[in-house]
C-alpha cells in the first residue's frame, strides 16, 4: 500500500475495474477511475479496452484494482501481453487489502 501511494502521488491512473454494486459496498479510492471489466456473470466487458484508452495511453503507469486481485490480476497481464502496454501493476490483495490496512475509501 505503500507503493501504491507514492506511485498515486507521482501521477500514476488508478482503475478500479469491479461493478458498480461493488463501489457503492466498498466505496473506491479517491480518484480512481471506475470501468468495469468483468460483468456480474464473470464475462469480460467488450468496451473496457476502449475506456481505459481514453484515460490513459500504453506508456502511462497504470495501477489496476479490485475486490482481492484476481481480476486485476488477469487484466494486468492482457494489457502487457497482448495490448503492449508497458507499465501496469496489480494491487494484489485488492481493495479488501487496502480496507483492512485502514485506508480512506470514499463512497
């Protein structure tokens, strides 16, 4: 959680890829940008490439989060392998993670 503080503070975009029933549960980091990923069905959201291109390009630090990682996770790795970004990171425990550290959410 540190890390991902500092890379916050340094400019990076933050994309909390869970549903909107999962932000309104948790709330979201401030400043996160919110575009789903995977629908309540686990099906991957055709539209999610195209948004997040529109915040952000494929040489921008990108951090991605969700409930606990793995969606995250998986998104993380497309984007390197096969989308050519070069600079996305994971955060592995997730918001869950971020909660239980006593980090500020806002709803």
């Amino acid at each position: 959680n540190i890390a991902l503080k500092e890379m916050l503070v340094n400019g990076a975009t933050l994309t909390d890829l869970r549903r909107q029933t999962e932000w309104k549960n948790t709330g979201v980091i401030e400043g996160s940008h919110k575009i789903t990923a995977f629908n309540r069905y686990g099906k991957f959201v055709r539209s999610f490439p195209q948004k997040l291109a529109r915040i952000s390009n494929k040489n921008q630090t990108i951090i991605l989060i969700c409930r606990s990682g793995n969606r995250s996770s998986i998104i993380a790795n497309m984007l390197v392998e096969q989308a050519g970004y070069s600079k996305v990171y994971n955060v592995a425990e997730g918001i869950l993670k971020w909660i239980k550290d006593g980090n500020s959410v806002i709803k």
